[in-house]
C-alpha cells in the first residue's frame, strides 16, 4: 500500500468527513491488530480468528486499518468516540 492508497477522500466518507475520527478509528483497530499479531489480548483474539491473524503477518498494522476502514470493515458508535474519547 502507498501513502496515496486507500485515498483520504474514501476514508473520510467512512467517518463522516471528521480527520480526528478516522485517526481515532485507525489507532484503535491498529492496535487490535497488533494485538492480535502479538497474541496478547483477549478482546483482539475475539475479533479475528488465527487463520485471519497469521494472514495479516508481515502486514503494518495502521495499513490494514486504514483498508478495512476503506472497504467499510470497521464499524463505530459515533457517540461514544466523542463522549470518551475511544
């Protein structure tokens, strides 16, 4: 993946054009990946299987976010983004 791949402009429509809330989405579900890659978390192990977790590997977090934020993978609660923060 490029810098330029997925483009702003399709990641902004995923999170109602709000910069700070797909920064916000992307950390978040970066870290689930990451977590999930190290195996150490329970809510990551929740969210993926193994075989998704070993065919992320040799994948930077923060761009599989950001393509799964493209493609409309990962969803949120708008209220509770803003109300605590994540």
């Amino acid at each position: 993946m490029s810098v330029v791949e997925p483009k702003i402009d399709a990641l902004l429509d995923r999170t109602e054009s709000d910069k700070f809330l797909l920064c916000s989405i992307a950390s978040k579900r970066a870290r689930d990946i990451n977590d999930m890659m190290r195996g150490q978390r329970d809510r990551a192990v929740a969210l993926q299987s193994v075989d998704e977790i070993i065919k992320l590997a040799g994948r930077k977090p923060l761009s599989l976010a950001m393509e799964e934020i493209a493609r409309g993978e990962v969803s949120y609660d708008f209220d509770s983004f803003h109300r605590d923060g994540f």
